[in-house]
C-alpha cells in the first residue's frame, strides 16, 4: 500500500512536470506577451518593452524561461521555501493573485459541488427506482436537456429571466391565480410521480400537494411573505420534526422504534433551541454559527448513543443528520427574518439578485446581512454550474442503480424478505455509490476548471478570471498558474478516488 | 465487452404456472451486427434524433452552399444589407413563408438566416472533424497500448495521463487564440489532436480482455500478424466502445466549439460559429431577443439530438441496463413469437430484456403494491 502511493505521487509529479512544459510551450507560442507594448506610442515605449523583457525574461529561449519558472513553482512545494510563479506584465507576484482567486473560486464551487451530488445522486435513483415511468422520463429528458446546454447559454438564461424576472416582480410580490394554479398542478403532478403506488395514493398525494402549495402560494401572496419572510413559530418547529422523520424513515424505516426516540429527542432539543435563540442569533457571527451547527450534531450523536439500543451506529447518524438539518432551519429562519432589511438597504434597493460581481461595493451591515449578500451573489453561479454537474450525476447514478438493482444480491434480498426500504437503501444504494465516487472525484477538478466560462458571465473574479485576463493579456505566468492549480487538483482527486474505490469495494485492490 | 446474447434465458414464471416462453428476433440467430442495428433502430428517441440531425445540418448546407457551390438562399453571410422592419424576423409559420430576412437582420444589417446557418454548418464540421481525429488517435494509441502492454503500454499511457492532466477547455482556450484567427478547419484539427486521451483509455482497456479471448489465440496460432491480429480480429470487438465513445465526444465537441467561440478563442469574425453568434449578441437580449435565441436554439437541438443518438448506441452495444417491461400483448416487439405457452396471452409484468432473457418482475424494482395490481395469472 505504502509502496503504491509513494509510486503514485512520483508518477504525478513526472507527468505535471512533463504537461506544464506542454503547456508552458503552448502559452507561449500563442500569444507574445509584448503585443500590447508594440502597439503603444507612448514616448518610453522602447524602455517598456526591454523592462518587461527582463521581468519575464522573454530573452531566453523557451526552455530555459520554463525551467526557470518550474524552480519558482516547486519551492510552492517546501514550506517556507518562498512561493515564486513568476510576475505578471505589470509585474505583480502570481502567487499572491493566486491566492486570492483560489479562495473565491472554492466559495463559488463548493456549494455548487456539495448541491449537485446530493440532489443528483437522489434524482438518479429515484428515476431508476421508477425505470420507464414518466418520472423517469421527465428526468431523462430533463438531464439531457441540462448537459446538452453550454454553460454560457446557461448563464446568461439565468440571468435575464432568474435575476431580472425575479427582482422586478419583487416589486409587487404577488402571485395572481392563474400562477397560483398552475403551479399549484405542477406540484401535484411532481409528486404523485415520484411517490408513485397504486392508483389511490397517487390521487391523495395529487390532491394533497395542490392543497398545501396552493394554500402556501396563496399564503405568501396575502402576507407579502416575500418582502419580510420568516418560518414563524409554527412553520420551523415542524419542518424540523419532518426532518427528523424523514431521517428516520430513511435509514432505520417506520418500525425502528429507538430511530423515533432518537430522532424526537433532538428535535425537541432544537425546537427549543429554536425558541431560546430567536433574540441571541443576530449577534451570532461565522464561529457562533459554526459552534451552533456543531453543538447540533454533538446534541444528536449523544441523543443516539444513549437511546440507540442495538443499534448505535445508525441512530448515531440519524441524530446527527436530523441536529444538523435541524440547525440548518433554525439558521435558515435567521437569514429570512435578515431579508427585509437586506432589500432594504439603499446599496440593494429592492434589486436582490445581482448579475455581476461577488460583493455589493460599500455595503453596511453585521454578519448576517453581509453573508446575505455574498449568497445573493453566488445564487445564480452556484446554480448554473450546479445544473450542468447535476445532469451528469443523475445519468451515472441511474445507471448504476440499474446496473446494481438488476445483480444478484438485489434478488437475494428480495427473496429473503427485507423490506424494499432495506434493500434499496443498504443493499443497493451503497453498492451503486462505488462507481459514483470515482467520477465525483474526477468532477471536482473538472469543475474548477469549468467555472472558466460561468465567471466570465458572471463577472466573478476567481480562477477562471485569472485564466481568462491572463490569455486575453497574453501574460502567460497566470495561465500557467491557474493550470497548475488544475492539474494538482485533478490529479490529486483521480488519487483519492482510486484510494476510495478500492476502500469500498473489497475486490479491487491497488498495487 | 461482452452482450449476454440470449444465454441466460429464464422461464417468465415462477415453477407453479406453464413457463411461457417468448422468442424475439435477438434469439432467431441475427448476427451481431444486425443485433445492434434492430436494438438501435427500436431506439425511437435515438432515431428520430438522427434523422432530425441529418435534416438539420442537411438543411443548412443547402441553403449556404458547400465547397464553393453555392446555397439556394439569396443572401451571403457577410453582405451588409439595408435594415427593413428594424430587423425584426420576418418568418411565418402560418401561412408558411420565410420573407426577406427569416430570423432578422443584426445591428449592422446582416442577414441572420444566412449567418446562422453557415454557423450551424462550421459548428457542425468542427465538431465532427474533431469527432474523428480524436476518434483516429485514440483507437491507435488505445489499440497499440492494450495489444502489447508492458513498455509500450507504460509510455503510452502515461503520455496519455499528460495530456489529460491539461483540461480541453484550457489546451483549447490556449489553442484556439493562437490558431483561431485562422480558420474553423485549423482550430478543429488542433482541438482534435487534444481530446483523444478519453477514447484512448476505453479502447485500451477493451483491448485488454480481448486480447486474452480465445478467439485472438486462434489468431495467433494460425500465424496472423500483429496488424491482422489488431485489426481484423479484435478492433471489430471494440467498435461499440468506439463508436459510442466518438458519438458522446462528438456532442462534448459542440460544446467546447461554441465555449470556446464565445470566449473569443475559437472562430474569430467574420467566419462564424453558433458560439460567436451568441457571444456578439449576448448584449442585445433585452432589445432583439430573437439574435441570441436563434444561435442558442440551435446549439441546445444539435448538442441534444447527439447526445440522444449517443444514448441510443449505448443501449445498442450494452444492453445491461435494458429492462423492458412488456404488460400488454400489444406492447411486445412485431417480430415475438409466443413458442410453447398454453395461450397466446403474455403474463403481464413479465420482464423482458432485449436480449431475450425474461425473468419475473420480482426481480424489478417496482414498489410491492403496485404488483399487488397485476392479475394473479403468473403466480
């Protein structure tokens, strides 16, 4: 084992080495970073162009240049050995850039990664779980549709309709009947699909789900829910208990009675955190809310542990999951009662969603109003590459909960009598995660490199913007910056993912 | 890869009942390729989405012309025209006429049917161009690495794992503003030399297992060369890894064309590409509209009916997660033939798969109750 990684990290370390002089040739034949300097009259033009020749010492041959340059980037490597990618045209240090772009492109792609995934892998299965049916269909198409579009038009689609739809109906936020019906039968149709069953249920689901979101809608409309939004005493203590519920019908099923007493000792644990903490949140700051997501799931762990019988580990998990989501909507009813005064604001004058930019310019405001406006800024980023990650997820999950549901295992478990619940959840599920991982891992450095384009349309200054000034400029050291960080990242990840696959699946083993 | 043809069959019923036995034309001995082609042809969305393809892509290169000849439509793509009706598209469906200017005229007056469909046609032959290059390189590099391991394979792969460390929308960003400004067909033979390394890592594996097959023994033993041994024997083998594979980098291809276009790295004014179209136009959403949706539409159909004929071939070559469910007598395939059932009644929920091998719908994933609701003729 020890071996195997040691041969694998020389391994990398040779092909970086080898693919940064491809792509150190390749910047630097494309474009000549003097372009802009020829074309200029000013009077020291001549002085510019040797300066600049010297930063990036254009004299010296290629090859020379890049050796150079790889002994700037491997003292990255030491600590301490102080970190030199070489200068810019205007002769600013990359690293520094670097850093900065690094650090805003993991706030836009996290939670774009994190989101996909979860709701890919869950759509996937649930189209699989419904193979042929017209949920599964409506998915497929949908998927399709969503990896078939570049991500630019995706952007810009965001933009015109998302953000400037929606601030300019915020003016008047109010749902007219016919939106309140038709979206009232869209929710009726969605989720009689995917609950599915026989013919009654699938009438009860329909009829309940118009009810509710027509009752909602029309709820919202009436109290300008979206102009001073909150969850309300009623609302959050609930959705807290539904989660709850939901976690323990997940993963222990209906007849777990310790999973219920679980679940119900943390929720009850939140819900009165819930009430104690209404006037305290707004001074919380990041760590506050850190600590509170972590007190969360300590409270359900303990919960777990004490009340979990047999069966520890899975009450363990559902006490964690149930404090967390729980804590999310605590949290969440924070945000929403900061919403008001966020629109507010003279900076933001009822316009929410901003196109552009990572930050409103000069905004005043505590914690909570500023992180309001970072996630107003990366909404529709986050969403945009969300999507396009999520249409893949949801093919390669459909397809290897086929794939796993058609084995002979999956037929074992049936015929022994566990409960579909069981065998879809403990036996297929997991099994069909093993492919999933590896192409989750190859995505995650994809995906930074994706973001190239999604920044460009949405002026969002992060790694891709390095990229892209940097080609457009022809100043070939931030180019070659940002594919150092790529190509680590992507390495690394194609590591990890071999090292996680062959620690869930017993058969493969590395060597 | 291997298609379980029809090996495992199962009797559809459970010991108690008649086994009713289904025969359908995957067991009557069609050949392979023949196989392939019925499973693909069956494949409605794969089929419309090829025809809707050739029609397209047809359409558009008879109306701008190709090598030289030229297009039935009036207007060239870069001939500044004076600007009628304020550019607005002039196309009506009911009663059908295109007028002077179908999908409108841009700010300078340039007719847009005609910059869209020489669009269409440049994003379409770059994406195939690329398409088979890569296709070309991989197969060789994969082909060559898999039949001879050792050393050969070792270097081989691992110049394939260089070229894969580099993203394509980098290697073509970076590419595309060095040669863009040449011409489509250049900046499609570049990109092409860089999106080889997926092909070439699925057809290096291919090789892998087949080389061990009898079969290829044979081969050997009666004195084949290598060459014969790689190309008549195994690639053959292969040819539905490769031909999915390519059809699935064909649609990626589209969409790293008109990325990079919109970038200002792939096809530079005044050639265009549908990405180009979009990028100049992007600005002019709020006030003509029709300019950014013409492009956009046509990249969404092209990139989706590829991906659809893609999907379709991979069902084709690899059935395993082909679960047809045939309930009703009518929904079973024209050329079936119920052999030795008592009647010519198919028991509903019967779970049959392509290849012939039918097995109980205990066996799919349908929720318990809704079995509850099937007649109790199979139990």
């Amino acid at each position: 084992m020890l071996s195997f990684v040691l041969r694998r990290i020389g391994v990398s370390i040779l092909i970086l080495i080898a693919a940064s002089f491809i792509m150190y040739t390749l910047v630097s034949l494309a474009k000549d970073p003097l372009t802009d300097l020829y074309a200029s009259n000013s009077p020291n033009k001549d002085a510019l162009i040797a300066q600049r020749i010297e930063w990036l010492h254009l004299d010296q041959p290629i090859p020379v240049r890049w050796l150079g340059w790889l002994g700037g980037a491997a003292r990255c490597v030491i600590p301490f050995g102080g970190c030199d990618l070489g200068v810019t045209i205007q002769n600013q240090p990359v690293s520094v850039l670097l850093g900065r772009a690094v650090s805003s492109t993991l706030q836009l792609v996290t939670a774009a990664t994190i989101l996909a995934i979860v709701l890919g892998i869950t759509v996937g299965i649930i189209s699989a779980l419904r193979q042929y049916s017209a949920v599964d269909y409506s998915f497929t198409f949908a998927s399709f549709f969503l990896y078939s579009l570049p991500s630019f038009l995706m952007g810009v689609i965001l933009k015109v309709f998302v953000a400037l739809g929606f601030n300019n109906w915020l003016r008047d936020p109010v749902f007219t009947w016919a939106w309140i019906i038709g979206l009232s039968l869209i929710a009726g149709i969605f989720w009689q699909a995917v609950i599915g069953g026989p013919r009654n249920r699938r009438l009860v689901v329909f009829a309940a789900s118009v009810l509710v979101t027509g009752l909602m809608l029309y709820g919202m409309t009436v109290t300008e829910w979206f102009l001073d939004p909150s969850l309300g005493p009623i609302i959050a203590p609930l959705l807290i208990a539904a989660f709850g519920a939901a976690m323990v019908l997940l993963i222990a099923g209906a007849r777990a009675r310790y999973a219920w007493r679980t679940a119900g000792a943390t929720v009850i644990v939140l819900i009165g955190a819930f009430f104690l903490l209404q006037r305290f949140l707004p001074l919380f700051g990041v760590w506050g809310v850190i600590l509170l997501f972590c007190l969360a799931g300590i409270v359900g762990a303990v919960a777990g542990f004490f009340l979990g019988e047999f069966d520890k580990g899975p009450a363990i998990r559902i006490g964690i999951l149930t404090g967390i989501l729980g804590m999310g909507v605590i949290i969440v009813d924070q945000y929403l009662h900061t919403w008001n005064s966020y629109i507010n604001n003279p900076r933001i004058n009822g316009r929410p969603i901003p196109t552009v930019g990572s930050e409103t310019p000069n905004l005043q405001g505590d914690f909570w109003i500023q992180s309001t406006d970072t996630f107003m800024h990366l909404l529709l980023p986050t969403i945009s590459l969300m999507l396009i990650s999520f249409a893949g997820y949801t093919r390669y999950a459909r397809g290897g909960m086929l794939e796993t549901l058609n084995q002979d295992y999956i037929r074992t478990a049936r015929a022994k009598g566990l409960p579909e619940r069981t065998v879809v959840v403990r036996h297929a599920f997991r099994n069909s995660l093993i492919p999933i991982t590896t192409i989750v891992a190859a995505d995650v450095g994809a995906l930074i490199g994706g973001a190239i384009i999604t920044e460009r349309i949405f002026a969002f200054s992060g790694m891709g913007a390095l990229f892209n000034s940097g080609l457009n400029n022809s100043d070939p050291n931030p180019v070659m910056a940002y594919f150092v960080v790529i190509a680590v990242v992507a390495i690394t990840f194609n590591f990890l993912a071999d090292l996680a696959y062959s620690a869930l699946d017993p058969r493969v083993r590395v060597k | 890869m291997t298609i379980p043809m029809g090996a495992n069959f199962e009797a559809p019923s459970e010991p108690a009942a008649e086994p009713t036995k289904v025969v359908t034309a995957d067991e009557k001995g069609l050949s392979q390729g023949r196989l392939i082609f019925k499973r693909f042809i069956q494949h409605k969305p794969a089929l419309i989405s090829i025809l809707l393809f050739v029609l397209i892509v047809g359409f558009a290169i008879s109306a701008t012309g190709i090598f030289g000849i030229p297009g039935w439509w009036q207007w060239n793509y870069t001939s500044l025209l004076p600007i009628q009706n304020n550019g607005m598209p002039t196309l009506t469906l009911w009663p059908f006429s295109l007028g002077d200017h179908p999908f409108g005229q841009n700010n300078v007056g340039k007719d847009y049917f005609a910059m869209v469909m020489r669009g269409l046609v440049n994003s379409a032959y770059i994406m195939f161009i690329i398409g088979g290059i890569a296709a070309f390189i991989g197969v060789v590099v994969g082909a060559i690495a898999g039949y001879y391991r050792g050393w050969v394979d070792s270097v081989l792969m691992r110049l394939t794992d260089i070229v894969i460390v580099i993203p394509i929308i980098v290697v073509g960003a970076v590419v595309g503003s060095a040669v863009g400004g040449l011409g489509p067909l250049v900046l499609a033979i570049f990109l092409g030399f860089f999106a080889w390394t997926g092909i070439a890592r699925l057809v290096r594996a291919e090789f892998l297992s087949l080389r061990e097959r009898e079969f290829v023994e044979a081969a050997r033993v009666a004195g084949a060369s290598d060459a014969r041994i790689i190309f008549k024997h195994i690639l053959p083998n292969a040819m539905g890894v490769v031909i999915v594979s390519t059809t699935l980098l064909i649609a990626a291809a589209i969409i790293l064309e008109t990325s990079l276009s919109f970038l200002g790295y792939g096809v530079r004014s005044p050639e265009v590409s549908l990405g180009l179209l979009i990028s100049q136009n992007e600005a002019a959403f709020q006030t003509r509209p029709w300019l950014f949706w013409w492009p956009a539409a046509f990249i969404v159909i092209l990139s989706l009916l590829v991906n659809f004929v893609g999907d379709g071939l991979r069902d084709a070559f690899d059935p395993r997660q082909k679960r047809i469910r045939f309930s009703k007598v009518k929904d079973l395939p024209k050329d079936a033939v119920v052999e030795s059932g008592l009647s010519a009644d198919v028991p509903e929920g019967v779970v049959m798969t392509r290849t012939g091998a039918a097995s109980n719908s205990g066996v799919s994933s349908e929720e318990p109750d809704e079995q509850s609701f099937e007649p109790e003729t199979r139990r």
